[in-house]
DNA sequence: TATTGTTATACTCTATAACTATA
DNA sequence: TATAGTTATAGAGTATAACAATA
C-alpha cells in the first residue's frame, strides 16, 4: 500500500478561500432563520445605504444582472420589505426604498451579522480580532475590493 | 435628494467571504492558464496526497457526488494526466494515480499557487504575511476546516 | 443483498436578447 | 434613437435515481 505523499504547505489565499466559503455558508443558515438568502441581504444592505436608487444603479453597484435584480425586487416588494415608487423626474425608473417593516428586519440583519461575526472570530482574543481586521482590510484595499458588495454578484465574462 | 445612510462597520467575517470569493476568482484565473478550473486541480491534489484511492474515496473526502468524479475523472484521464487501473482485491473500484504527465502538471500548479499567494499578499510584509497565516490557521482549525479541501465542493443539504 | 462505477433524466439556475413604456 | 424595466427562452450545470458489474 503507497504511503500518502505530504500535501503542500497551506497558504494564506488558500486558508482565505476556504474560510470565506465557510463563511459564507454560515452566514446563509443565520439568515435563513430571516427566511433571506445572502443576496437578499445584499440587496437589502444596499436599498438602506442609497434609499431612492434605481434598479439599473443597483444592478450597477452590486455588478448584478438588470433582469435578476427584477426579480429580487418582485420578492422582497411582495414580501413588503421594499417599495417601488415611480419616478416623478423621469417615469421610466422605479425609486427603491425599505418599509418599515423592511427597515425593522435591516436592524435584525445587523444583530444576525454581529452575531456572526463574535461566532466565528470566537477562536481570537479581541486583539487579535483587531489584528486580522486590520489585516484583511490592507489586502482587500490593496486588491480594490468595493467595501460592503460580495465580488460573488459580480458578472463573470 | 436623500443623503446616503452610513453602511455599518466591515466585520472580519464579511471581509473573509469577500477576499475568499477574490481569492478563489484570481485563482481560477491563473489555473486556468494551465487549462485547468480550480476542483479539478483539487481532485489532482488529493490523488497527488493519496495515490490509489478509488472514486468514492475521493468523491468522499472531497465531498463531490461521485457521480460528478466520474466526469472529472473521464476529462483528466482522456488528458493523460490520471489513470484508471482495476484493483487486483476487488475488481469494482478503479485505482487513482498521476501519470507522470500528471506529475509534471502538478509541480506547475504548485509553482502557479506560490506565485498566486505572493501577489495576493503583496501588500504585507513578511512579518505580516505570517500572522495572518497564522491568525487564519487557529480560526479554520476552530471551525474543524479540513486542511486543504474547499468547502465549496461539498454537498450542501 | 450491498457496493463501485456509470449513465440518463429531470430540475434548477442564469445569461441573452426580445419587448414595452417612456424619454 | 436610447434607456429603464420586464419577460421569455435557450443553454448550462447538477442532483437524483436507475443500471451493470462485481462482491
């Protein structure tokens, strides 16, 4: 029987592509008790931070498709988290903004996320929780990540 | 016009799953060079470690459905890069190996993974580089992260 | 009867482009 | 003519379960 070979040391974007997705599918169980996908969230997140854009500009922003973000918008406008008011300037473009009761989830979205986070940096003093953020934050800098949009909506060519 | 609200804070976790999906999108990237996407070059690297283990050894340690190893394992042999060969004990489960083409491949891709872990951490210095190796490595291990697999090619239920 | 590898099928997802209404 | 939003469709990808060979 062959003795198994060393695998190679395991480096730093390695050891981030795993924990990202890890991450990420964490994340999802958390926010599926919201009955929202991480998506979701993400269109959610964006409607509160410029409230009265417009689904060209969040197609645009989150690096989605125009067509998916119609879709998005059906489900939450149905599920009264979001409204689509008609432009007065300009009566092609719908302006998105968060119900209340949208708003309301928004607050718990964040309470789920800190959550989230103190969970799995649970491994870390708090300094060394500071030190990793610093640190991530350098690299995502230096790689021009936009803060706060997952690069996972963005169109792949 | 409304003025856009504060985004809250970037916590660790988020900028994880944002530098992991990077990560693995750069990855992809440099692999592809080689004509490869990034689970192939998993199932490589796993009969790499483990010469001689059957489809549904890898198809479990990978956490692949082994219906999806057989097309991995049908593109990768007709490219002479794996072979096939009939355990002599039991004649059901074919036995995985590189070819010594595959041999070859697999110095490339290690030699293409150090350059990709390089640039990504090209904004820190070495110090830096091993603390976040390091901070990165005591979080995947308090999260039982098998060293090496990507969770993305496990089957979610 | 159980297990390995294989194949076929049904399902989901998604990108593309056609369509409407407004400009 | 160009743009915002919408819808339909075709193509890719994938999980499931049926199947053949061997145990």
């Amino acid at each position: 029987m062959p003795v198994p070979a060393e695998l190679p040391p395991v480096g730093a974007a390695f050891l981030l592509t795993q924990l990202g997705t890890h991450a990420a599918m964490k994340f999802a169980e958390r926010v599926s008790a919201l009955d929202l996908t991480p998506p979701q969230v993400g269109v959610l997140r964006m409607i509160a931070g410029q409230p009265g854009l417009s689904q060209q500009n969040l197609a645009e922003r989150l690096g989605m498709l125009p067509s998916k973000v119609v879709a998005f918008v059906d489900e939450l406008e149905g599920r009264s988290l979001v409204t689509r008011t008609r432009s007065t300037r300009d009566r092609r473009v719908y302006e998105l903004t968060l119900t209340e009761e949208g708003t309301e989830l928004m607050a718990e979205i964040r309470s789920v996320a800190a959550e989230h986070e103190a969970d799995f940096c649970r491994a870390l003093t708090p300094d060394e929780h500071a030190q990793l953020r610093a640190l991530l934050t350098r690299v995502a800098e230096s790689h021009d990540l936009t803060p706060g949009v997952h690069p996972g909506y963005r169109i792949i060519r």
